[in-house]
C-alpha cells in the first residue's frame, strides 16, 4: 500500500485506533525525506527516521523504519534530507517507538 510519510505520521496523530486499523500489520510503501540515521554506532543496525507530520509547536511525529540485514550497509549510507522510498510492515503495537513513532520493521529500499 503506497503512503506518504506525512500521511502516515498525520493520521497517526489525529486518530491511532484508526490508523492501526488501516495500516497494522500490512506492508507499506513509504515516501519521505530521510530527517536521521542511527544506531548503527551502537547496536550494528541502522535505524533510518522520515520527517512525518508536525503541526506548530508540537513535537514532530516521525516514521522509523528497521531494515532487513541485507540493506542494512545502504542504510547506514542513507543522508539526512535524501528523498527515499521504503517498503516495510508496519508494527505501531510492539512497543517500538515512543508515540512520536511510527515503527516500520523489516524494511527495504523500494526501486
């Protein structure tokens, strides 16, 4: 399913019940600008964050994508403000994330 990181974050913000209903547990395909990558320095594996949705002075809420190891290395290449597409599951019940997260897991770069 095709989907900006902005709409994704956005209704997420708005309504999570109903964004989990809509997006939970399916693959996605995810358009974004990359805002930070990290983790790799500290647990091997590269945590790649899009810029989502932010309305005034609230704190942004930001799409976190987990890659598959075999993309793992591009990744940790992957620039601040590079414009990427992402395919992965969306996992908003498993903890993951702070509720300024949407957690994609078993990500890779789409063509």
């Amino acid at each position: 399913m095709p989907v900006t990181a902005e709409t994704l974050a956005k209704d997420f913000r708005t309504d999570k019940a109903a964004a989990e209903a809509k997006y939970g547990g399916k693959l996605l395909e995810v358009t974004g600008k990359v805002h930070d990558v990290y983790g790799k320095e500290n647990s091997g594996q590269p945590t790649v964050i899009l810029w989502g949705y932010q309305e005034k002075t609230e704190v942004p809420m930001l799409v976190q994508c987990y890659f598959v190891q075999a993309q793992q290395n591009r990744a940790a290449e992957t620039k601040k403000d590079e414009q990427v597409k992402v395919r992965g599951v969306c996992t908003p019940s498993t903890g993951l994330g702070s509720g300024t997260f949407v957690p994609l897991k078993e990500c890779d770069f789409a063509p």
